[in-house]
C-alpha cells in the first residue's frame, strides 16, 4: 500500500491504495495470482489506454523508492532513492 493523492467527486483526497496496476492477460498465463505491474514499460499498449484519462492520475507520495540495476555478471540489485534528512516529502506523478 501507498498513499496517493487524486481527484475526487468533492475536490483532491489522500487515500491508501495498492501499489501495482492489473497485469495484461498474456503475462499471466500458467499464474494463479496477478502480482500486478509497477512499472509500465509500454504505455502505448492497448491494455493500459483505460487509465490514460486525467480522472486516473494521481500523486505519489514517498521518503524513498528502490529501482532495480542490472549488474555486468546479469543479477539485478535493489538501488534506494531517498530525500535526506529533515526534507519534505517527495513526490511522482502515477495512474491508479
């Protein structure tokens, strides 16, 4: 879960929501749980135009994010963004 901020009926609101957007149907076969998407690598896809709309973007609220880096030997390891101390919180636009 992860605070969001959006638009609502009566103005912006800060709502918990499930990180992860719905997982295309061709990724999942042979999968019994849909772990969902973090990162849509492909936004021109006919999948993701649903949310393209402004009424499904939102905020995304953070102190840190981690991103995968692929190392030269082929393993992926975690790498941590983070603000610094006494900083304020950041920020990136996302869909919901």
């Amino acid at each position: 879960m992860a605070p969001i901020v959006r638009n609502a009926a009566d103005g912006r609101e800060l709502v918990m929501a499930r990180w992860g957007m719905p997982t295309p149907p061709g990724y999942l076969k042979g999968h019994r749980v849909d772990r969902g998407v973090t990162n849509i690598r492909n936004p021109t896809s006919t999948w993701w135009k649903r949310w393209e709309s402004v009424a499904h973007r939102c905020l995304v609220l953070l102190t840190a994010f981690c991103e995968p880096e692929r190392l030269p030997d082929g393993p992926n390891r975690p790498v941590w963004f983070a603000q610094s101390d006494g900083e304020s919180l950041a920020f990136f636009a996302g869909v919901w």
